[in-house]
C-alpha cells in the first residue's frame, strides 16, 4: 500500500485494483486510524453496480436506456462487463471487487463514500469521438474480440495484457494505445483531472482519503498540485464539467439534415413548376421505396409483426432527418421483448451463433439495424425516379 499525503487534508492509498485482495484489511485499518469525513474510490457508480452483484440492477429494463438514446454508453459498459467476465473466466481473477467490498464497512465507521472517478463509459465514448475513421474500425474490432467474439482464445487474449495491470481502465486504455495513441495520451490527462479535481473539492471541507490504483497515485498528486497552483493565480477552477460531455462534429450534423433539406427542396420546385399529379407521385414513390424496404428488413431480422408495420408506416417520414429510421422498429421490438440488463450480460457468454442470435438484445438490435440499412436502400433507388420529376 502507497501513501501520499496533500496538505494533511487529503491522503492518497495506493492499492492493486485487479489482483491484490489482500489490501483490504490494511486499508480499513488506514482509514479506522485517520477517521476521514470522506474516503474516495476510484471507481464509477456504474462499476460498482456491476461488481455489488446486486439482482435487482441485472432485472433492470432497457426501455429507459434506449428512449434517452444511450446506446452508446450500454455498448461500452457491456464491454467492460466483458473485460470483467474474461478476466474471471480465463485468468482466475476478480477485478475491483475487493474494492467495491469496502464500501459497506465505510457505512459502519459511519464515513461517507464517493466515487471518484469518471464513469468509464464517457471515457470510451470520448475516446472514441476524438478517432479517426480508420482508428474506429480499429476500436470496434477490438470490442469485438472482447465482447462477441464465440473463440475462448479470442477472449482469452483480449485480457492478456490486462492481467499485469493495477487499474483495468488503465489496461484497456493500453489496448486502445496501440493503434490511437494520441487520443489515449487524452483520455488520460483528462481521467486523472476528473480524478483530481473530485478530490481537491472534497478536501477543502474536511479530511479525505482516496482510493486509487498506485499507477494513478503519481499523476492524481500531480494534478492536484497543479490545481491548488491555478486556485491561486485565477481564483478558481474549470470544474469537471466539460470531462462530462460527448459533443457531435459538426458533420454529423449536416449529414442528419441533408434528406430533409433536400426534399423539402424538391417539394418546393414541384409546387412551384409541375403539376399535382406529379407532386403525388413522387410522394408515392418515396412512401412505397423507404417504407417497403425499410418493413423488409425488419421481416428478414425476424421482428415482430408490429415492428414490420410499424417500420412501413414511419420510415418514410424518419427518413426526412435521417435520424435513425430503423431505431423506431427497434423500439417497438424492444417493448415487446424487454430485455433487462442480464441479457446483455448474457449476450457477451454465449459460444455459438445460435445461442447468439436468439439473445433478445440481438434481436432488437438486428431489427433496428437491419431497418435502417433498407431504409437507406429503398431512399437511394427511389432517389433517381424523384430526380426525373425535377428534371
């Protein structure tokens, strides 16, 4: 156990957060002997839902997930999830469990918790942002491997390297190095800011002592040196709240209103220079080309008759923002199989593609995805017959 010690108001512990389940009695005895108002722990809140093993957050519904449109965030957590399944499964450990262990004993020296760091999920999902397109394709092969791959050898490796580690968002960051190494050096920096700038505020209303991986003991010292130093000549810190957010480029924007722009374009021009009898056709040929294509794939993902209904009746109209037409059939498919966070955890265990397939996250997933790529195929042939009506 490493110990660093900030101005008598903040202590640093340095423990193994991957493989060392021996620290816990030190550490509790640490704390019994200092009486901290706060002990910090370098995990995030939804970490340390998955480690507590508790049932009630695996029944959890993904409904909510999927109306607030994080997606992205439950792919990133099933894949540490994953990391977390490999490790057990294949290198005999148990990461950060004997962490989270701690924090019911902080309940009985009556000694308040924090969790310190940033939710790893806004770690990934900002790494992934700052990609370029060749380092994504790169990313999305490794969570492949990690997460959905049916070779236990596959899975075995995805962790080789993790298993040496003191901090497993550390070791998956190093995975992330080979092939983005500039975008992890950030992703760095920034999760040992969050980590320090958490402490630092704590530590100005009484005695904290944080938990860390001793690999982040050095850098969160650092950082919080720095922090006192720009208190001092600025009068105050940027806070945390700019390491929280996952922004869209702005090309992502333009290209979600492109479909729009261009037919109420076309709708104009056939007002203002054809007849009504053409303006109606087009509309017909855009309704039966996006929404027939768009139910068809839902059909041959296996959906739900409401799903195909569903997906022929609005793809047309949600083509127009091209905002993920697909993900409406995909709801519906999701209300009717609610799936809860098990299955996700299911998903990431199965051996073989049927078992795969059957899985009701796959299944919602299928129909969505397979949903919106039709619809793409159906506005794209109706496309050239709608360029004759200008012509």
């Amino acid at each position: 156990m490493d110990i660093k010690k900030i101005n008598g108001n903040l202590i640093l512990l340095g423990v193994d957060y991957i493989g060392d389940e021996g620290v816990n009695e030190n550490v509790l005895n640490y704390i019994k002997g200092n009486e901290p108002d706060k002990v910090g722990i370098a995990l995030c809140e939804t970490r340390f839902e998955t480690l507590e093993g508790d049932n009630d957050w695996k029944e959890k519904p993904l409904l909510p997930t999927y109306k607030e449109g994080k997606i992205g965030p439950l792919i990133y957590q099933t894949f540490v999830d994953s990391i977390n399944e490999n490790l057990r499964r294949f290198k005999n450990i148990d990461p950060e469990v004997h962490v989270a262990r701690l924090v019911p004993f902080m309940d009985t020296l009556d000694t308040d918790v924090e969790f310190i760091d940033r939710d790893i999920t806004l770690t990934l999902g900002r790494a992934y942002q700052n990609m370029s397109v060749l380092e994504k394709l790169k990313m999305i092969k490794y969570l492949k491997a990690t997460m959905l791959s049916f070779s236990g050898k596959k899975k075995s490796e995805s962790v080789d390297d993790i298993k040496y580690h003191d901090d497993l968002v550390e070791g998956v960051l190093e995975k992330l190095e080979k092939f983005a190494p500039s975008v992890v050096r950030k992703a760095r920096r920034e999760r040992n800011e969050y980590m320090a700038k958490k402490l630092y505020d704590f530590s100005k209303n009484g005695t904290v002592i944080a938990i860390l991986p001793k690999s982040r003991i050095y850098n969160v010292f650092k950082e919080v040196n720095r922090l006192k130093m720009e208190e001092r000549f600025k009068g105050e810190n940027t806070g945390v709240k700019h390491l929280e957010q996952i922004g869209k480029k702005v090309y992502s924007k333009v290209i979600r209103y492109a479909s729009s722009i261009f037919f109420i374009a076309l709708a104009v021009y056939l007002f203002l220079f054809s007849d009504v009898l053409n303006i109606w056709r087009a509309w017909l040929y855009w309704f039966l080309a996006v929404g027939g294509m768009s139910a068809l794939g839902s059909a041959l993902a296996k959906g739900h008759p409401f799903s195909i209904i569903i997906s022929f009746l609005l793809a047309p109209f949600m083509s127009l923002t091209l905002h993920g037409p697909g993900w409406i059939s995909g709801y519906v498919e999701l209300k009717v199989r609610n799936p809860t966070m098990s299955d996700v955890q299911h998903l990431t265990s199965c051996k073989n593609a049927s078992e795969f397939l059957s899985n009701n996250i796959m299944k919602v997933f299928l129909v969505g995805t397979f949903s919106n790529i039709f619809t793409w195929i159906g506005l794209f042939v109706v496309l050239p017959l709608l360029i004759r009506f200008v012509g």
